[in-house]
C-alpha cells in the first residue's frame, strides 16, 4: 500500500493560522458549463486568492441543493459530466495549481464506483478531501476507513440541529476541517442570524480543536468578513455559482469571476479577527 499523500488541508489551515487570515473556500459544480471551463475557473480562483476549492460532481438528485445549484448540476450532466471525467480533470489540474481541491458528492454517485477504488483513484488523481452531504457519520464506516488507508480527508457536516452524538462523532471523524451548515435548509438560503451561528461555532472550536469553516448562506464579502471574525472559513457556493451562470457566455468571463473571489479573500484578512 502507498503512504498517505501530504495532507494540503491541514498544511493551508496551518499556513493561514501564520498569517493571521481564515480562509476563502469557493464551491463551483464541475463540469457547469463545461469541464475545459471548469480548468479554467479553478486556475482563476487560485490566482484570485482562493485557499482551497470545492469541486460540485453533479447528481440527479441533489437533495441539500438549492434551484441555483441544482441547475448547474443540470447543466453539468448534460454536457456529459461523470465522476470519472472530474478526475481526469483533477489529475490535469494537478500540474497548474497547488491548492487544496476537495469534491463534494452524493453518496449514490461513489457507491457506484465503489469505496476503495474511489479513494484510491481520488488520491492518485489529486484530491484531497470529500463531502458527501447525504451520508451520516454513523453510516460512513467503509468509506472513512478507505479515506483513511489512502490519507484522503472525509469532511463531515454538522447542522445547528445535529445531536450531542453526531457532534462527538463527525468532530472524531472528520479530517481537514468540519464543514458547520450555518442554517437548516438547502444551499442558496439567505443567512439570518449569524449571531447564533458565531455562538455554535466558538462552541464548537472549544470541544474540537479542528478547524471550522461556514457555509450555506454565504454570499457576499460582507457575510465572509463576519464569519472570519469566529471561524477558521467561509465556503461561498451559490452566489459564485450563480455569477457563472450570467456570465460565462461574457468576454470578461474570468475576470468577473477574478474580481468577485478577490472581494471575498480581501474580507478574510480583516487585522480584527479573533481566533
């Protein structure tokens, strides 16, 4: 068996702890509108100062998504999008960018692949995490052990609802960071009460020693600045996702996507943050 990859999550996490910045993580679906696009986007978003970078595969049914999201996810599979062209994708990748690229799956989409050979054929291709939004910790076993063998981080979610017990096992589960779901709803949702969202994560932080990183919700530099104040990232999706719909067919396609990911780190590097 191959020792595990470094682990560039933690290593950027530690990195950002250095310079006194949180960090900007920016979802896009792959494969909307095209996986040549999509090259283009993650090369764009990295320049632009993203710290790590989602990657959407898209699923038939993505029950955690919002309209923005799912039409992407639409657009995705009709341009021929699988899970397999997403690695590919990943491994040409792997030569222009360094920075952390995590998927985000429904767990139907792996299981068809199935547990081990998805990690293993992730990390060959240069992946570093997953999140799988539709499977529990409780029943993530095969898959968390696969990830473990292969030093593929599994990043769990915990919600504002999440039982004692599920917050005792995604904190001992989950590697890289835990993704906090700042709202009960789907992705897309406006964000209303970031005050209760700052108490659950400082709460958090204390029992888990790992860092957080908020998302749901997040849509403008205003919201990233307010959640660098308390947590270790903010994942802005579907208003970046959203901002690829109206303008990929634009002459300054890159450049508006540039312009707004640059906002958003400029608002994680606030000199008032507390850790």
């Amino acid at each position: 068996m191959a020792p595990p990859v470094p682990n560039r999550i933690a290593s950027t996490f530690d990195q950002l702890q250095c310079r006194g910045e949180k960090a900007l993580i920016p979802y896009i679906m792959a494969g909307d509108p095209s996986l040549a696009e999509t090259e283009a986007l993650v090369a764009t978003l990295e320049q632009a100062g993203a710290d790590l970078i989602e990657l959407g595969v898209p699923f038939s049914d993505p029950i955690a998504d919002g309209p923005t999201i799912q039409k992407a996810a639409e657009r995705a599979l009709r341009a021929g999008t699988s899970l397999r062209r997403i690695l590919a994708l990943v491994h040409t990748l792997r030569a222009k960018v360094a920075i952390p690229l995590i998927l985000m799956a429904y767990y139907n989409t792996l299981m068809a692949m199935g547990e081990e050979n998805f990690c293993r054929e992730a990390v060959a291709a240069g992946v570093d995490g997953v999140i799988i939004p539709d499977m529990p910790p409780e029943e993530a076993e095969p898959l968390w052990t696969a990830a473990e063998a292969t030093g593929l981080c599994v990043i769990f979610l915990l919600a504002p609802t999440s039982t004692p017990a599920r917050r005792r096992e995604v904190i001992r589960r989950t590697r890289g960071f835990i993704y906090y779901v700042s709202l009960t709803g789907i992705t897309g949702a406006k964000l209303t009460d970031m005050d209760h969202v700052q108490t659950s994560v400082t709460r958090l932080k204390k029992v888990a020693k790992k860092p957080v990183a908020v998302g749901f919700g997040v849509a403008t530099p205003a919201d990233v600045h307010r959640i660098a104040q308390f947590a270790d990232g903010a994942i802005v999706g579907s208003a970046l996702v959203r901002l690829i719909e109206e303008h990929h067919n634009t002459p300054h396609f890159l450049t508006t996507i540039e312009q707004f990911t640059r906002q958003l780190k400029a608002a994680t590097c606030s000199t008032n943050q507390q850790t």
